[in-house]
C-alpha cells in the first residue's frame, strides 16, 4: 500500500512538470469584423498573418539561443550515482582503497570481489576561454535585435499591402458602379436610338453602333466585377483569412499623416543589417579567442561504500587546469580570415542597401509628387467630360447629332472616370508608400495596443 502510494505521488509531480511546460494547443481566435475600416484591417494582418507568427516565433527561437550562451557564465554542477561489483583485481583493489578497508591480509593479485555505491558530485566553472563566451553571449543579442528587426519589418510590410489592397477595393467598388452608370446611360440611349429608327429618323449603321456599344458597356462592367472579387480574395489573403464577406465601411478613419521628414536611418532593413553587423563582429571576436589558452576550475566530493566489505569512504579532488592549443593545422587561422571576410561582406551589403534605400525614397517623393497633380488634373477632366456628354444626350435626343457622336463622348467620360478613380487610390497609396520608405508603422497608435 505504501509502495503504491509513492508511485502515485511521483506521477501526480511528473504530471504538473509536463502540464507546466505544456503549450496551449489551441489558439484564440480573434474576432472578426464585420465592416473593415483601414485601421481594423491592418490591426488585424498583424495580429492574424501567418507570417506575424512565424516571425515572433523566430524571436523566440533567437531569445532561446541567447539564454543558451549565458548559461556559459553558470558552473556546470554534476552528481552521479554508481553501483557494481567486480573481482578484477584493479578495480576491486581500488574499491578496497576507496572505502577505507585496506589491511594487510589482503592478496594485491587476489583481493576478491568486492562491491562499490559510488556517490559524486563535480562542480566545473571555465575563468577564462579568450573572451569566446563574452562574444558568443553578444552574437546571440545581436541575432535577438535582428529577430525583432524581421518582426517590425514583417508588420510594416503587412499595414502597406493591406491599405495598398484596402484603397484598390474601394477603386474597384467605385468602377463597378462607373461602368453601371455607362451601361444605364447608353442603354437609354440605346432606347432613344431604336424609337428613331422606327420613325426613319436614324440610320441602321447608327443603331449598330449603339448596340455594340451597350454590348462593350457589359464587358467593361463583367470585367470590372471580376476584378473586384479578386481584389477582395487577395484581400482575405493578406488578413490570413480563408474566407468571408468583404465589407469596407463608409468612414475611411483618420486619413494618413504625410511623413514631415523621410530618413531611411529607421528601416528595419538597415537596422537588420547593422545587428547582423554585430553578429559578424561577435563571431570574429570568438574566431580570435580560438588563439588564447583556456582556464577551468574543478572540485569534486565523493562517498564510495559496498554490502561486501561493509566499509565506507569518502574524497574530495580540486584543481585548475589551463590548456593552450599550439598548433592546429592552421583551423583557427582560417577561422578568423573567414569571420573577417563575412565582416567585410556584410559592411560593403550595407552600404549597398544605403544607396538603394536612398534611390527608394527618391522614388516615392516622386511618385507623391505625381500622385497630387494626377488627382488635381483627373477631377477637372471628370468635370469637362460629364458636362460635355451631358450637352451630347441632349443634342441627341433631339436628332442634332450622329451616334457616333455621343459614343464618342461616352466613352470619354466613362475613361475620365476610370482615370480619376485609379488617381485617388494611387494618391492614398502613395501616403501609404511615403511612410513605409521612412519606417514608419500606416497607424502610430497600432503601437500602443
């Protein structure tokens, strides 16, 4: 009874030890919204993307190998427990020895078979290794601040394709009902046409032309649709979800803030790099210790006793021990010249992402630039063309002018449209761009959640 009641016990521990190291296997889902807005969205992707996860799993793995190099600054305790039992006459004589039972009755070529617990405990601490651990340490820390570099990176990534996609929906809603409008407008024109030409006063070729119009109006608007629900997929994409109704709300939250200074000093790209800088520097540093001796310090205590002798003893062993490394087939040597070239290889990479950073926000100046006057030029265009297709509806209806006329000026419109729209989104994409080139998060206050 006593016997089933300890091995019921020591099961009860090992069952909290594996429920305390034990993950969830499920994980929180969060809630879905019912009417995205651009900060719900890209609170969202962040939080929901795959690549979210698999980038905080990386920080992780790298605070991980960071605990794993400090514990080169702990002694390493070891305690050991051995029984056995032998005649050979080396061992059992040390047995002898070791439990204090040695009298001079005994055979050395015959001491009998003797038996021995042994009971050690060993304490090892390394004073110093050339400062290879220090730089192992730095290496690790190093490799942390890059993991969390990959991490911010990965979330400003995702608030840019998702305001990039958000603004393209709202593109892609806005041409359904422009090509709708083109569809009803030459439709009724369509109308017009066939009460004309049944009273003689239009050509067949008119007519035809108004009907092939009204059947390029229906592709424009199949096509438009088309590229809608595409647009939404990609969209459920980005915020890491298989499936679901897109619906964007009316108000469009507080519209981005121009960056008033762009500095690519806070790319994540850059500050990835130069932690990965401090990684190379770190290795080489290690690379160079492999030159220095080595200094460890030991100590140990052990109990030895047996059944057969029925005697007991005890010893205890310090020490410190240096060792120096003269020669290793050159191993260190081509360490270090391979530590200094990954150096050097991964200076010259930053300064090559410098320039190219600095090319990119040149660009996206640029395309802000464009973006304004596109927008400024578009509306005074989308103005002309609806007051002039305006003037031709009417001068049609009266049978002033052809149908190829008022085509004409449809089709004008309907691109006018187009082009004004694509003008806007490319405007709130551009915002979007600006910030991402200076480093900075689509909403600062997703910061502080």
């Amino acid at each position: 009874m006593k016997s089933k009641t300890i091995i019921t016990f020591v099961c009860f521990l090992f069952s909290l030890i594996a429920t305390a190291g034990a993950q969830p296997l499920t994980e929180i889902k969060q809630q879905v919204p019912q009417v995205w807005t651009p900060m719900s969205a890209v609170a969202f992707a962040i939080s929901n993307n795959p690549d979210s996860f698999i980038a905080i799993k990386r920080i992780e793995e790298a605070q991980a190998t960071a605990a794993m190099a400090k514990a080169a600054d702990y002694p390493l305790v070891n305690l050991s427990a051995e029984y056995g039992q032998t005649n050979t006459p080396m061992y059992s004589f040390g047995n002898i020895l070791n439990q204090g039972a040695f009298d001079n009755t005994i055979d050395f070529n015959d001491p009998g078979r003797t038996d021995n617990l042994n009971l050690k405990a060993e304490i090892a601490y390394r004073l110093y290794n050339g400062g290879r651990d220090k730089a192992e340490i730095e290496a690790a820390e190093a490799g942390t601040e890059m993991s969390r570099s990959d991490l911010i990176a990965v979330h400003q990534r995702l608030g840019f394709e998702v305001i990039k996609t958000f603004q393209a929906i709202i593109q892609a809603e806005e041409m359904v009902k422009v090509r709708q409008a083109a569809l009803d407008a030459i439709t009724a024109s369509l109308n017009v046409g066939r009460a004309r030409y049944d009273a003689g006063d239009l050509l067949r070729e008119d007519l035809l032309n108004l009907e092939l119009q009204q059947s390029r109006a229906s592709e424009d608007l199949i096509q438009s649709q088309h590229n809608l629900e595409l647009t939404k997929r990609s969209f459920l994409n980005l915020l890491g979800l298989n499936s679901g109704e897109v619906i964007l709300s009316n108000k469009r939250d507080t519209p981005q803030q121009v960056p008033e200074t762009i500095d690519f000093r806070n790319r994540q790209e850059l500050l990835r790099l130069r932690s990965l800088e401090q990684v190379s520097l770190a290795r080489l540093k290690k690379a160079e210790g492999g030159m220095l001796p080595t200094v460890d310090a030991f100590a140990s205590y052990q109990i030895d006793g047996g059944l057969v002798l029925e005697e007991s003893g005890d010893s205890w062993m310090a020490g410190v021990k240096m060792n120096y490394n003269l020669f290793d087939g050159k191993r260190t040597s081509s360490a270090v010249t391979k530590a200094k070239s990954r150096l050097l290889e991964i200076q010259g990479l930053i300064k090559k992402t410098e320039l190219a950073l600095h090319l990119e926000i040149q660009q996206a100046e640029l395309d802000y630039q464009q973006a304004q006057k596109r927008l400024s030029v578009t509306e005074k265009m989308v103005s002309v063309a609806e007051e002039g297709t305006r003037l031709r509806r009417a001068r049609f209806m009266e049978g002033v002018i052809l149908a190829s006329d008022l085509i004409d000026f449809e089709m004008r419109l309907s691109d006018a449209q187009a082009r004004q729209l694509t003008a806007r989104a490319r405007y709130q994409v551009a915002i979007a761009n600006l910030r991402r080139v200076a480093g900075l998060p689509q909403y600062p206050d997703l910061d502080k959640q």
